[in-house]
C-alpha cells in the first residue's frame, strides 16, 4: 500500500533536481542514468497529452436519484465551503488545491503536492 507525503512547492522542486542549483547548465556523462533534471532533457515528452482533472467533491446516489435531477437541482458533495479539492494527473491523486476565478473563468491553484512512496 502506498502512504501519502505532503510537500509544498520549494520543498518539492529541491526534492525533484537539487543539482540545479548547484552547477546549472553541466551533465556529468556518468549521470547519464538519472532521471532528466532539466526542461532541455524533457523536450521529448512535451507533446504527450495528460488529464488533468479536479475534484470539488464526491457523492454517491442511485441512478434513480440521477435520472430525476433537473434544471438547478442541488447535489450534495462531501466537501465543506473553502476545504482543498483534489487534482488528479491520469486518474492520480497528485496535488490539493483551491479554486480562483480568473476574469470570467474558474481556474485552480495548487497549493500542495502529493508524494506517493511507491514500495
């Protein structure tokens, strides 16, 4: 079973590529089997299409319930007013957020990172 982590963005970025920081712009021949570390090294899978998705809630009801839903019915989530929603990446828990409205669209900040331990 995998246990979650919780990181914030600084913790997150120093976590993924440390090295950065230290020498930008080098790669040492014998790093060649580390994961890529800079945007240069990532070029390949820039066109790869995701889905991103965000969760404000979940509710479970009958299908009878769903099909009797109309115009400016109400459906209950597990959520409460102001509490993180969850971002998924491919069906993967990844982030928790906040929805934020941009001129007249919604948007949505993250506001923590998921780490999942994979064992």
């Amino acid at each position: 079973m995998s246990e979650e982590q919780n990181l914030d963005l600084a913790e997150l970025s120093s976590e993924i590529a440390p090295e950065l920081t230290e020498n930008p712009g080098e790669l040492d021949l014998a790093d060649q089997a580390q994961p890529p570390t800079n945007a240069k090294e990532l070029e390949a899978v820039y066109d790869i299409p995701v889905q991103v998705s965000a969760v404000l809630g979940k509710a479970n009801m009958q299908v009878s319930q769903l099909l009797k839903l109309g115009r400016g019915a109400v459906v209950e989530l597990d959520r409460k007013v102001g509490e993180a929603i969850d971002i998924y990446v491919n069906n993967r828990l990844v982030a928790r957020g906040e929805v934020v409205v941009v001129e007249d669209r919604l948007g949505v900040t993250m506001t923590e990172i998921i780490k999942m331990d994979r064992s």
